[in-house]
C-alpha cells in the first residue's frame, strides 16, 4: 500500500484521505494558509510596527534598537535614557554622521502616542497613521497587529490548556463510568450553569487581571466544552473488542486509556478544537471590550471595539477593530468546518 | 487436589435490570479444571458460556460464588496482586480482527502483555519473546511490521494466540475462538491450539456451539442451558451417551456428516424458544422445552449429580 508523506511524516491511509478531504475544501484550506500567515507575520510585529528601528548604522557600527536598549548617549546625545528614534533631534543626530536607519513599514509600536496629530485624536485616516488613531493618538494599525497577535496567542494557550483539562477529565468519566460519572455530570451541570462573564468579571475586579490571571480565570469554565464529546467516546470505546481485550491481558487502566481509547477520541477533539479558539478569542474580547479583560494599555481588540463605541465620530476605530475581529473569526470557523468534514466517516474520499 | 488448577464454586452473575428484576446469566456453577485439562463448554446463544468466561478471567464481577485459582481467591485479590496473577491465565476473543487495536503493529499489540505484565523486561528480550511466539503460531517475523487489517481472519487469530501466549499463561480461555472463520481456516487454527497445549502445558477452557470443535478440543464437556449445567462429564461418555434431555437434543441437532446414517438415532428437535433469562422457569430450567418433563420438574430443582463414572447430570429423569 501506498504511504504518502507531508512534511517528511508517515501518514497512516486514513490521514491520508482526511488531509486530501480537507484539501478538497478550497474554502478551509485557503483560510488556513491565510490564517497562517497572518499569525506568522503578527508573530513579528515587533518588526512590522515599532518605534524603533530594526537597523541602525551609525558610525561604522551596526546596531539593532529592537532587541537591545541604546542610551540616546550611544549616538552623542544628551540623555542617558533609551534613545527615542522617532524624535527629530536623535534622528538628525544619526543621520548627519552618515549613518542611517532603517525602520519597520509602520513606525509605531501599540503604546506609541503620536504627538503631532494636526487634529484632536481620534486622528482619522493618513499618510502617517493609515488607519488613523484611537483617542489617545496611538495609531491603530500597530494596535491592529499587536491585538490579533495577542487574541491568537490567548486563544492558542485557553484552547490547549482546557483540551488537555477536557480530555481528562472526559477520558475518567467515560472510561470508568458509574458513580463517578453520574457525580462528574451533575458537577459539570451545575458548573456550567453559574454565568460565567458575570463571574470572570467579579473575579477580575478582586485581582488586577494579566494575561495569566485572565488564562487561568477563563480556564475555570472553558474545561467543559470537551468533556461531552471525549466522554462520549471513552463510554463507546471502553466497549470495543480490543480494549476488552487489553484489559484481559492485564494492561493497565492508564495505559489503555491512552494507548487504546484516546486515539478514538481524537478525532472529536480534533473536530471541535478550531471552534473552542473561536469562543475563546470571543470571550477574551468582549471581556476587554467591557473593561475587565488585560490590563489597561495592552493592544486588544476589544479595547478598540469600545473605542469604536465610545467615538461614533471616528468610525475608523470600530470598522477596523470588527473587520479584523470578523475575518479572524470567519477564517477560524472555515477552517473549523473543513476539518470537521474531513474527518467526517460518510465523507468517502473521491 | 494437588493437579486442580481452578476451582469454581456456586457461581453466580446476575445483571440488575430496572425494576428489581435482573438477568440470571449464569446461575449456580460449579467445576473444576485439572492441570493440562480442556474443558469444552456447548451450549445455545445467550446461555451464558460468554458470561461464564469473562467472570473466569475475572473481568466481569461475580453476584456470589467463589473463583479459586492454584488455592487463592482470585475474585477477592487486589487489583496489583489479581495483574500479577493474569500472567497465569489469558484469554483469545471470538472476534480476532475486533480485539486487535488497528492503530498498532502486530510487533506492538504482541509485546503489549509483555509490557504490562513484566515491565521490568529488557527491549531486546521482548523482542525475542515476541519473535519466537510469532514463529510457534506459524507466521513469518515479517509480519511483525505490518497492521491487522492487513491480515485474513485466520491469521489475525494466530495473532490472538500469540498475544495470549506470550507471557506464558497456565490456562488458555478461549470464547469461540473459530466460530468466526472459515471452516477450512477453523482447523487450522484448532489444531494450532492442540499443538500449543501439548508443547506448553496449558490447560484449555474452550467455548463453542460447535459440538464437532468441542468434541475435537476436549477433555471434559460442560453443557450449559440458561445459566446453569445441565450435564458435565468426560468427552466420550457424554457425547457418545448423553443422559441428560437438553444434551441428546443438542447433539441431534448438529448437522450430521452422512445423514443416512446419524439421523433418527436420538430423542426429537427441540421446539420453541429458549425461556427468559430474566425470568427463568421454576424447578428445572429446561422443563418447558423437555419431552420428559413431569410434575417435579416444576417444583424441585434438579442437583447435578453423579451418573456414571465421570459423568453428573442435572435432571430427575436421566435417559
């Protein structure tokens, strides 16, 4: 039999075909390459959007303000604080020694206020700021990338760490069913039914919210959205021939939990996973969006939405902040319903 | 007895239905098992030879009874303590496809007991073990490599054998090892399973409703009827001189090989239905099915006692 391989890994038949069901979808497949790349570039927004430069020749040496700290001293100024590259005076300092700079397509990190605004921030659309700025002068495309690459990465990190929670947990239950299944249930029933944002919200005004405090909080309730399905499975799978069979041969609970069952249950996780970013990212966002979310000052999309919302005058704000917020979501979704349908058993492949 | 491998006493595994009632899956069993001993167990679907092999293998927890193996209790061991005796006892399924994972290889899924049960096994000895039993069920090593699917229904068997055998078990449960293969396929494998008993000690407990298997494959027979024994005795005597009803009956219904000759020797086909196992019959289970049965029948339940040498029988009427 033929063994295909993608990136030099064996693929079993069966990947194998979803892989090509998945290609197949050209709709879910092109929103995971743009949705790639997009989270591959934003990964490097430090060198997309900053206000320092990538590379700075001065004097005959190199330097790289965005990894290392330069006293403005360094370049014979006057200061012995970190250089600001973007004031007239250091660059002139720079640049009429015959040395030059070169800066990132944006020259704005998401903190950077722009102090020349010809008018009352929210600046609208320009040259200088192409997306314009929010009301405290920042400009909104460095806030843009800086937001989606945090989203995404909060996402990332909730989806992981409640999978993992979620599987276990799903895993015990169906495997060894009976009572600790029917308390288990009844736990997650009364668990699931507390109002989670008004929690997370009374929770975040106890503890000043990080990213972690807010993973953590937000960790509390998203455990459940794996459970049903994982269980599911254990209760089906902990029936089949085979893992009868391993228990007759004396395997160890553990072990077949994860040797013989889990392989079952992956495809449900699987399934499900680009759908539990999706909520994630959501929940992150209007917690921002309300004020309860990362502390104030981070780059979030949410903050921007409520921008939006706060200045009906500047549109620009709330356009980009949902168009951004609408495409990331939309592409996650795509990709969500083409992996669910190539990993679909109905689905013959052509 | 210093040769009595496993004991089992009075039996019983009752599954809880709601509403009080509950499925009497094997009722009141009783036997013993000498070493290098196959036991064959007949008996018509749903009678309970599944049940009785899971509670055996201690898989399946007992309603009361006791199983006793090599003198211990297995039924009331500790989990730790009940794995290091399932080195003694394994067990190959009716299905041979169905209980190999499809995600391992064969070199995996044999090496697998080996791992659970003597973890403290070196890589290289495993794979020497693993290599040597794979030789003994008569496949080639370069199987080890491949899947189940793979591999016909035959051959997915031999890898069950091999699976079961390779931690060097005493006894050999075998629910309905060949019922499905070919039959051509099927002698294949019982022979391999003689061969193997004869050239590793093992005692058989061997499940069918073939009686032409049981009777190639035993040494004893038990016949088993809702649960309960209707008849137990040596291999020869009771097939060739059933006493019991349920047993004549059973063995006049398998098809004969020259039908001129076999037919109209024994009692008449049964008629009807098995009963309910949920509600099974008063007195003796099979009287609503027995040409003989009489007024007792319904009233006292029939001991299984001795007939003959080597032979007990569970009915107020032997033949």
């Amino acid at each position: 039999m033929s063994r295909e391989r993608i990136l030099g890994l064996r693929l079993t038949p069966m990947t194998h075909r979803r892989w090509r069901n998945f290609r197949a979808n050209r709709r879910g497949f092109w929103s995971l390459w743009i949705f790639l790349t997009l989270f591959i570039v934003t990964l490097f927004a430090e060198f997309i959007a900053n206000d320092k430069p990538i590379l700075a020749h001065y004097q005959n040496s190199f330097y790289m303000p965005v990894f290392v700290a330069y006293a403005e001293t360094e370049f014979g100024g006057e200061f012995e604080t970190e250089a600001d590259y973007r004031d007239p005076f250091v660059r002139d300092l720079i640049v009429d020694s015959g040395g030059w700079l070169l800066w990132p397509p944006v020259r704005y990190s998401y903190g950077t206020i722009n102090y020349n605004l010809p008018v009352p921030a929210p600046a609208p659309p320009s040259a200088e700021n192409w997306l314009g700025t929010d009301d405290q002068g920042r400009d909104v495309v460095a806030r843009l990338i800086y937001g989606f690459r945090i989203s995404v990465l909060f996402g990332l990190t909730l989806t992981l760490f409640s999978s993992v929670i979620g599987v276990a947990a799903g895993a015990v239950q169906g495997y060894f069913g009976g009572w600790l299944d029917l308390l288990f249930q009844r736990f997650i029933e009364i668990w699931s039914g507390l109002p989670i944002l008004f929690l997370l919200i009374i929770l975040a005004s106890v503890v000043e919210p990080n990213f972690w405090w807010l993973l953590g909080l937000m960790l509390l309730f998203s455990w459940m959205g794996l459970v049903g399905v994982v269980r599911a499975e254990f209760l089906r799978a902990r029936n089949l021939d085979y893992v009868k069979a391993a228990r007759a041969l004396g395997v160890s609970n553990g072990k077949i939990m994860a040797k013989h069952v889990l392989p079952n249950a992956m495809v449900a996780t699987l399934t499900f996973l680009p759908f539990i970013l999706n909520g994630s990212i959501t929940t992150l966002t209007s917690l921002d969006f309300l004020g309860f979310g990362l502390p104030p000052g981070s780059p979030s999309l949410g903050e921007l939405l409520a921008q939006g919302k706060a200045n009906l005058q500047a549109p620009w704000l709330g356009i980009s902040g949902f168009m951004v917020l609408a495409l990331m979501l939309s592409l996650l979704i795509f990709i969500g319903e083409a992996v669910r349908d190539a990993f679909d058993p109905r689905k013959a492949a052509e | 007895m210093s040769d009595q491998l496993l004991a089992v006493r009075h039996l019983r595994v009752l599954f809880p239905l709601k509403g009080g009632q509950s499925v009497h899956a094997v009722d009141d069993v009783s036997f013993g098992l000498r070493d290098r001993e196959s036991l064959g167990i007949v008996g018509e679907s749903g009678c309970g030879k599944s049940t009785l092999a899971r509670a055996v293998m201690n898989l399946q927890a007992l309603t009361s009874g006791q199983i006793i193996w090599r003198g211990v209790f297995i039924d009331t061991l500790k989990r730790r303590e009940l794995r290091d005796r399932r080195r003694e006892f394994q067990m190959i399924f009716q299905d041979p496809l169905a209980s190999l994972d499809p995600r391992m290889t064969v070199a995996k899924l044999v090496a697998e007991p080996l791992r659970a049960l003597r973890p403290n096994l070196r890589t290289e000895e495993v794979r020497s073990m693993v290599n040597s039993i794979i030789d003994r069920v008569g496949l080639d090593v370069s199987a080890l490599d491949r899947y189940p699917h793979e591999f016909s229904g035959g051959q997915c068997q031999r890898i069950s054998i091999a699976r079961a055998l390779v931690v060097e078990p005493k006894l050999l449960v075998c629910d309905e090892p060949v019922s499905a293969l070919d039959v051509s396929v099927q002698a294949q494998i019982l022979n391999l399973l003689k061969e193997l008993q004869e050239s590793c000690d093992l005692s058989l407990i061997f499940i069918s409703h073939d009686l032409s298997v049981v009777r190639h494959m035993s040494d004893r027979v038990m016949v088993l009827y809702l649960g309960k024994i209707m008849e137990l005795g040596d291999r020869d005597r009771l097939l060739n001189n059933p006493r019991h009803p349920y047993t004549r009956a059973l063995i006049n219904s398998a098809p004969a090989p020259d039908p001129n000759k076999e037919r109209d020797r024994l009692a008449p086909l049964l008629e009807g239905e098995v009963p309910s196992p949920i509600n099974p019959p008063s007195g003796c289970v099979f009287r609503t099915r027995c040409p003989k049965a009489a007024e007792r029948c319904a009233k006292d339940v029939p001991d299984l006692r001795p007939i003959g040498p080597g032979q007990n029988v569970a009915c107020h009427f032997p033949e």
